[in-house]
C-alpha cells in the first residue's frame, strides 16, 4: 500500500520560512509528478507546486518566487522551502503522488501551515 508522508510546516509570523517534506513509501515505480496542494478552511484544495521525475515545476501564481520545490535526494520524496510567507497562505498543505503508468493519484495525511499576521 502506498503511503506518502509529510513533515514540517508550523506557525510563523508573516514574512518568515518553513519547510516541508514528503517522502512516498510502498512503492518502487517512480511517481510521475510529485506535488502540493492547500486547503484553507472553507476553501476549495487548490494547487500550490508540482514536479516531475524530471524536475520540471508548475508553480502556482501566487507562490511564485516565494515557494521552491526540489525533488529528494531519494526517489520519491519531495521539498517545498515557503519563503515571505503570508497570512494567506495559512492552510493544510497536502502532498500529492502520481503515477501515470497505473493511473492512481496518492494523498499525504496533510500539514498545518500557519502565517500569523
């Protein structure tokens, strides 16, 4: 069974950093992309970064030049480096997994990101 598990996130003040993690175990095919996605409360999951086995990023407009993903040094895991956080950008940051070879779509468990103003 495929689980991806996240850690970091945290409370900070506006304008300061955190860090995210997320490694996908159960499995030995490579994801397709990897990515993050934000949940803030009685909003709607949206998009914050995704990456492929390649490298290639998507980024969000609003994160762009303040959020970095890089893929692990192991397969399967992925970073986001938050920079200027904001206020707004306070929501449960989900890891995501995909492999297009099987179709299937993974879930992390979710981590608080608070930016306090």
């Amino acid at each position: 069974q495929v689980q991806l598990v996240e850690s970091g996130g945290g409370l900070v003040q506006a304008g300061g950093s955190l860090r995210l993690a997320c490694a996908a175990f159960g499995t030995v095919f490579s994801m397709s992309t990897l990515g993050w996605y934000r949940q803030a409360p009685g909003k709607q999951r949206e998009l914050v970064v995704t990456i492929t086995r390649y490298g290639s990023t998507n980024y969000a407009d609003s994160v762009k030049g303040r959020f970095t993903s890089t893929k692990g040094n192991a397969k399967n895991t992925v970073n986001l480096q938050m920079n200027s956080l904001k206020p707004e950008d306070t929501a449960v940051y989900y890891c995501d997994g995909r492999n297009s070879l099987f179709g299937s779509n993974y879930w992390g468990q979710g981590a608080q990101v608070t930016a306090s103003s």
